[in-house]
C-alpha cells in the first residue's frame, strides 16, 4: 500500500472537553476534503527542541466530505506532544500524516456492535457514530464508556442527545470513581461488558460485534474476557490502543 499523504493543516477552533482533554478542530490548508473512514486516526508533526515529534490521534468528526476534522488530545504531565497541543493558538499550522488504520466499522456489512472505550477511546466511537446516523443506519450500536469522575464523560451531552434520539443507539457509563450522588453504573467496564453483551445478542438475530478502544490495560483485560471466558470468536472481537 502506498505511505498515506502529508499535507498541512491549521487549527480552526478549540474548546475544552474535560479539565485534561481538549478538542481540536482543524482545516486543511489547500481546502481538499479529508477522506477517511470513521474509526482511523491522523498523525501531526510536532515541533521541538530535540527535534520533530510525532503524535497519532483517532479522529472524533464523521467523514462529511469537508477539509475538517477534530481530535481529542488528554494533556498529559510534562508530555511535550500534548503540552503543545493544548497550548496550540486557533490559525497555527501543522503537518499532519493520513488518514491510517484498519480499527473501522463498514457499514455496508456493520453487525450489531458493542462499543467500548475508556477516556479519549470514545473518539473513533463518536466517529462511527456520527457516520452511522449521516448514512441513516440504523443497525444496532451501544455504547459502553468508561471514566474515573463525572467531569470526565467527554461528549456527554451529544451522546445523551444521539441515544434519545435514536433508539437503535445506547449509552451506558461507568465511573470508577463516582461521586455520592452518582446513580449511574460504577467500576470498571469488564464489570458491565458481559451483561450488556448478552443483553443486546438476545434483542438481535445476528451475533453481535465488540470494539474496544482505550489503554493497553484495559484493551487486553476486555479481550480476554470476550475470548477465553465468553468464547468469542476472533472475528467478531476489534481492538484499538493508544499507549
């Protein structure tokens, strides 16, 4: 296959997501459409003192056939990639590399999905989301997003908003570290993922799909959950990391 494109972008605008992620949408500056699949990611290239750096972030817009797109970036302490992004003024320009990866859901074929991320994982999610009502599917998709606090449910009011409108979609989230008043699900998400699971492959006639975005941690402990302890098999598990 063919190096995915380099071409130059400049940040449009940017709003904070939670008190340690900031979204991030920019433009290409020779104003072609950015073509990709929901669920791939970007790279941007990074300036620094002891040289260029470069950092790879899941894109959270749908594919609409504009030159933007958005990222999500968590600031990570002293970490010089995301320290820059979150100090990135709206107009300054980038070099970005991509589209790339295979972590997509094509809906031609799309099966029943569980969706399961943790923190910034929800991007590629909203993504394919967002492509799935674009394109008017209506196969079913739930939701099962994983933060330590409240404040952390990034896209909270848009995924509240897409599954009250859409009853084919669902949103389920857990805090690992809620608050007294919290009345929603609690702990991790391999906590939650079994029962929603068989919950949703009992609503279909087709055996449902997982995909699974966040740490490597986690990643690997939902993956043995699904494959040695439910018996899924291979291709019906999708997995993503970001570490």
């Amino acid at each position: 296959m063919p190096p995915p494109p380099t071409f130059t972008v400049a940040l449009a605008s940017a709003r904070p997501l939670s008190p340690s992620v900031r979204a991030l949408t920019f433009e290409r500056t020779d104003g072609a459409p950015l073509a990709f699949e929901a669920g791939q990611w970007i790279s941007l290239v990074i300036p620094g003192e002891a040289g260029e750096l470069r950092r790879s972030y899941s894109i959270a817009s749908e594919p609409n056939g504009t030159p933007r797109f958005e990222l999500a970036v968590t600031h990570v302490a002293q970490g010089p990639g995301s320290s820059f992004l979150h100090a990135l003024a709206p107009g300054a320009a980038l070099t970005a590399i991509g589209p790339a990866g295979f972590f997509t859901r094509p809906l031609a074929h799309a099966a029943p999905s569980i969706l399961v991320a943790t923190g910034t994982g929800v991007t590629p999610f909203r993504s394919m989301l967002r492509a799935a009502i674009a394109a008017g599917n209506t196969t079913p998709m739930w939701l099962l997003f994983g933060v330590r606090q409240e404040g952390d449910i990034l896209y909270r009011d848009e995924l509240e908003s897409m599954a009250a409108s859409h009853p084919h979609l669902h949103v389920e989230v857990t805090l690992s570290r809620p608050h007294e008043g919290w009345s929603g699900r609690h702990g991790y998400v391999q906590t939650h993922l079994r029962e929603l699971l068989e919950s949703l492959a009992a609503r279909t006639s087709t055996e449902p799909h997982v995909y699974v975005c966040g740490l490597t941690k986690m990643v690997s402990s939902v993956r043995e959950l699904l494959r040695k302890d439910m018996s899924l098999p291979r291709e019906r598990v999708h997995t993503e990391r970001y570490d």
